[in-house]
C-alpha cells in the first residue's frame, strides 16, 4: 500500500545543541519531498542564530525547511539552545502544491555544564572573623540542565587547598565564619546541574582588622600569636627575649665585676694601714 505521509517519526538529541528528526518515506509518486518546521516552546529564549524563513510570533521563532525529495528519511538541527524544547512539525507536500497531515514532535536536546554568568556575585568581610557573599539567582535558561545545588569555596592566600561548601539552589547568601582577622581570601562561586560542574566565579574578600590585637614590633603588644601560621611574629618576639637575656647577663657580669674590685680595693687599704 502507498503512502502519502512519513511514518515511524522520531526526533533524538544527539548532543546539548543537536537534535535529529527521522521518519520512514512515503511512496507514493503524487509526494514531491517534505516540509519541516521548528518551533522553541520553552519560553526561555530567541535563537536569533538560526535561519529564519517564515517570522517570529509570540518571542517564539519558526524555521522552516523544505527537502525536494521523497527519499529523505532525516534532518539534523545544529545550533540549538542547550536543554531546549521544541516542537518539529513534518508533513509531506504533493506535486500539486498541497500537503499532507502535519506531524508534531515534542523534542528536548541534552543537559550542559551551566553558564557561569548573571551572579553579580560579590564577598565583604563583616567582622574579624567572617565575610559574607551574596550572588543573584542564576536564570534557568543558564543552567542548561536540571539544577542540583551552587558551591561556593574559599581559600586563604597563604593555604595551597580549598574549603569547600556546597548550598542549596535556593540559597542566595552565605556567610563564611571562623577565619583570620585582617586577611585576604580567594573566594569562588559555581554552579552544579545534572551534566556537571560551571566555570567559577570569583570574588576576593578581606576580614576585618581587628584593633585589639598587636603586631609584634608594635608600642604595646596585646595578644601574641604562638604558631606556625604567625611565624614572624614568633620570631620578633625571640629576637627580643634574646636581646633581653644578653642585656641582663651584661649586667650580671658588670655587677660580679664591680663588687669583685671593691673587695680587692679594701684588702688593699687593710695591708697599707697595718704597715
């Protein structure tokens, strides 16, 4: 039995950007070749990069192909919007110039890593020992997938690892506590969805100085620092303990000095008054 439509359609994501339309040909002789028309219906965006034969209804855009022969049993998109959705519609056209049932296929192309954009993501330091950052809501069409969480990591300029911190989808502020006064830290921001991991966002951020603590070469030194991330200060204050021990063991050794030639001067005195 001849037919005058496609059947056995189908439409499959090849990849992130890619979608491929197949069906069966038809065959009848009265079928001249076949029109296919793609539609995004998700809403999230204009393709502005596809060829545009037909217009642009509603922010939706339509592209329409037209294959002048019955043999094609394929058509590949390129250049799609990541985790898009769209409807193709095929149907074949007569010699005559009428077409025959239209076909509608719901088609979806694959997840992607997010796009690491629209953040504003920003960090400041609020207290010696805490910084906060705060970040925009990534818009969906950007995650490019199913959303799973943000991770935020921060580390501190003179460490050679992170800390990482993984949040929620909702979160849209973080406060980072437990760190050093009056330091600078490294701190980044990415997103996380079905296909992986974005690019990071960065915003470097310093603690506050804290007026109650003292350097060691400092007037009045307050609370010292013993341990190896304080290093200099550890050495300063050796260097003046040191200094210190050898002062007073000048003047231990002056003073030892002294009283020993003020007993000799008075053994002297003694010997010349019983001569």
């Amino acid at each position: 039995m001849r037919t005058v439509d496609p059947t056995s359609l189908a439409c499959t994501a090849i990849n992130s950007t890619t979608l491929q339309v197949t069906w069966t040909q038809a065959s009848s002789g009265t079928v001249a070749g076949y029109h296919l028309d793609i539609e995004r219906v998700d809403g999230l965006k204009v393709e502005f990069g596809l060829p545009i034969q037909n217009c642009i209804i509603f922010h939706f855009q339509f592209q329409s192909i037209v294959l002048n022969d019955i043999t094609y049993e394929t058509y590949t998109y390129y250049g799609l919007g990541k985790f898009a959705t769209y409807n193709v519609t095929v149907h074949s056209y007569y010699n005559s110039g009428a077409h025959g049932t239209d076909y509608v296929l719901s088609c979806q192309t694959s997840s992607d890593i997010p796009d690491a954009s629209n953040f504003n993501f920003s960090c400041k330091g609020i207290s010696t020992s805490e910084i906060e950052c705060d970040w925009n809501a990534l818009d969906t069409v950007y995650w490019n997938g199913n959303p799973i969480a943000y991770q935020l990591r921060y580390l501190r300029y003179t460490n050679d690892y992170y800390t990482d911190v993984n949040l929620s989808t909702s979160t849209l502020t973080y406060i980072i506590s437990g760190l050093y006064f009056d330091t600078w830290y490294v701190i980044q921001l990415q997103t996380v969805n079905d296909a992986g991991y974005s690019p990071f966002t960065s915003s470097p951020a310093k603690t506050l100085e804290n007026k109650t603590r003292y350097f060691c070469y400092e007037t009045i030194p307050g609370t010292l620092e013993w341990s190896w991330e304080e290093m200099p200060c550890t050495v300063y204050v050796g260097i003046i303990l040191v200094f210190m021990f050898l002062t007073l063991l000048f003047m231990l050794i002056c003073c030892c000095m002294c009283c020993c030639k003020g007993k000799n001067e008075t053994k002297n005195n003694v010997s010349v008054n019983v001569l």
